[in-house]
C-alpha cells in the first residue's frame, strides 16, 4: 500500500459528510440528554461491538452513576475498556464496568437479580447479517439470538420490575423483509414493545442505514481485502444508506433517551441522493488508497491480474450478481402499512409500532421449542411458514445461494 487512509476520512469519503447528520440535534437535546442520563444507572447490553462502543462512549461523557456493559466477546469488551480508559473522558464516581455475559442466559438473570435497579438499558445483541440464514442452524442460532433471548431478556427485567427507559436496536432490513434474519428483527420489535408493557415505561427503537467499516461489514472486509492484496467484490446495482460510528451512537444516544415510547427511529436521508450503490462505494475505498478500479466479471481473473494491476496503479473489483437469499436490491427504513409519527428530532424521522400477533399467536413460543427440541427434524422452510403467519410484509427470497459462496 502506497498510503493508509484514517478511517475518518475513509468514512466521510463514503457517507459524502465530513459533519455528523445529526449534529444539530446532539446540540440542541444537549441539556436534555445530559439530565437523562446523569446520575442515574445504566445498562448495555451487548455494547462492545461497533455501534455498542460508540454509543457507550457518548453515555459515559454523560456522567451517569453506573455504566455496566456487557457482551459476549472478551476481546471487544477489553478493547473498549482500554479505549474508555484512553480517552477525554472524566470517570471520577461513575461505576464502570465491562462483563462478559450472555444477555438471554441465566447469568444474566442471577446478575440482575443480584445488581440494583437500572434507571435504563440499552440493548445491541443481535445476529446481524443476512449470511446467517445460510443453514438450518446458523439460522436457529439467528432466531435464538434476536427474538428467544430477546423475549428472555426483556422477561428478566419486567420481574424486576425496574427500568424506566429500554432501546434496542433493529435493523432496516426489518422494513418489509425479505431474509430471515429482517423477519427475526421484525420480530424483535414486536417482542419488545408487545410483551410485558408496563406502564410508565418508554419503549423505543431504531432502524438503521449501513455503519460504514463497522465490525463485520463488507466496507470493513474491503479494508482488510486491501490489506492482505486480493480482489474487491461487490453485488451490482445494490444500493444502501451509510452513516459513521459516530453517527450511530448519536441516532442510538437520542433515541435511547429521548425518544417516545412506541416509536422506531430512522436517519431522516433522502433516498434520490443518498443511495450509494456498492460498487460505486467500492470504488471510492480503491481511490482512498491511491489506486483505480479495474473491473471483472470472475473471481480467477481478478486474482490472476492483480499483481500486474498494482504495479500499473489499478486494483481489480469483481462484480457479481445480487442473487443470494434474503439480499434487497435498495435499503427502506419504513414497512407497507407502517404508520410515520412526529418525532422532537430534525434529522430523525419514526414510525409508531402498532401492535402484530406474534406474541397473541404464541409464535414466539413455538420458535423457542423449534430452537431447543434437539429431537425436532426443523427444515428452514418450516420457519419461513411460521414466521410468515405472523408477518405480513415478509417476502421472503430464497434462491438457495449463500454470501458464503461468494469471494
């Protein structure tokens, strides 16, 4: 490599801003987001990953009494330690601390029993990609994680009875899905604000645009592509929103704490201007380090030219079909059907949950014995039959390919 750009300006290449979307109203909720937040005892669940440390990050500048964040990964949980500990940050009397748990487990469950009460409790755990329907059992995995323990989760806190604010994330592939794992965050919203309603309680969410080289995003594997000398590759005409790090934990930071109960917020972007497409994002990563795409329509060729194509300053981005399950052509953030509400934000915009049936229908239930009878022979199509009695918008695409067979 002839030059390694920051991931700042790598990021700000690629969402076109080089101010955050939602500097305005970081600024303005200023005060109100301070009062929230200060003093009181906080929880994150599942805040060591990408968006997790980026929110925990902007709540410990806001000088809770405790901030307790968990996560399953040891090694995520002591990089943000280290970061928290390296950063501007004054800590005097904020009780931190980075536990390795798993949220739905019965840990978790002995740890809230035994800690005091949380005034609120953010929640990022989830399986995340599209790649993860690949198999009956990454699949059952994905169902586990963002909707069993999910409703796991949220029953351990109502026994408690605490916790006046509770935000989790959800995705915008939950927008009129078409993979399993949309439909299993689809599903996580309705767990969160249908079961166990308390009054008093302010219940909200997000959906969110693409995190640029966020952990385990293709920009990401771009980078590390670079890195190791092999070929780019992106679906064709495949379009997506991006946002920063930063500016995902300032959509989580003003939702989680001062958004309405009911509501799911999303990056106000205008879709005729904001859509990237993939390729052309890929292509704009190339430039950053100093080198001109070149594309191929096979993954041999581009692996065989490449060592002449660095030489000559052109580096070679292959271009496959968007044929695997479950991808959409072009992100949405709001459903068929889907009701839009007044927000106090200028740059985010909601939509109000309306109450389905997959808590009534007992759905949930059934999907819990699907992941746990080791007896059961369960086929995917069994859950994409189970999951579309309860979901409306779910459209499921299956073309039996997976991102895995990709290069």
């Amino acid at each position: 490599m002839t030059s390694t750009p920051s991931l700042e300006m790598l990021s700000a290449a690629v969402t076109g801003r080089a101010q955050s979307l939602f500097a305005a109203d970081i600024e303005a909720q200023g005060d109100a987001l301070l009062a929230a937040a200060k003093g009181k005892r906080i929880l994150v669940v599942g805040g060591a990953g990408s968006i997790g440390s980026a929110t925990s990050m902007r709540l410990a500048r806001l000088r809770p009494a405790a901030l307790h964040i968990t996560d399953l990964s040891e090694n995520y949980l002591a990089d943000l330690a280290r970061d928290m500990r390296n950063a501007d940050l004054d800590l005097s009397g904020v009780d931190l601390r980075f536990i390795p748990l798993d949220f739905g487990g019965p840990i978790m469950r002995r740890f809230l029993a035994d800690e005091h009460a949380y005034d609120v409790v953010l929640n990022f755990a989830a399986l995340k990609h599209v790649r993860s329907e690949k198999d009956v059992y990454s699949l059952l995995q994905m169902i586990d994680t963002n909707v069993v323990r999910q409703a796991h989760f949220k029953t351990a806190l109502n026994a408690r009875g605490d916790c006046s604010r509770y935000f989790a994330v959800s995705t915008d592939k939950a927008a009129n899905p078409t993979s399993l794992m949309g439909a299993s965050k689809r599903l996580m919203e309705d767990v969160l604000f249908d079961l166990h309603r308390r009054a008093g309680q302010v219940v909200t969410s997000a959906r969110f645009a693409n995190v640029a080289f966020s952990n385990g995003s293709l920009l990401q594997a771009f980078l590390r592509r670079l890195a190791l000398g092999q070929p780019l590759a992106a679906p064709r005409d495949t379009r997506r929103y991006f946002i920063s790090m930063q500016e995902a934990g300032e959509i989580c930071l003003l939702a989680a704490l001062r958004g309405e109960e009911g509501c799911i917020y999303f990056p106000d972007m205008d879709p005729q201007t904001e859509l990237h497409r993939l390729e052309d994002v890929a292509a704009i990563v190339i430039r950053a380090y100093r080198f001109e795409p070149e594309i191929f329509e096979t993954d041999s060729e581009a692996v065989r030219a490449l060592p002449a194509l660095m030489r000559e300053g052109r580096w070679p981005l292959i271009l496959t079909a968007l044929d695997t399950s479950g991808e959409k052509a072009y992100e949405e953030f709001i459903g068929r059907g889907e009701r839009l509400v007044s927000t106090p934000f200028h740059t985010l915009r909601a939509v109000g949950h309306d109450r389905g049936n997959a808590i009534a229908s007992g759905l949930i239930g059934h999907l819990e014995r699907l992941v746990v009878d080791e007896a059961s022979g369960v086929a995917k199509a069994d859950i994409v039959a189970a999951i579309s009695s309860a979901l409306i918008n779910f459209s499921h695409i299956e073309t039996d390919k997976s991102l895995d067979q990709r290069v």
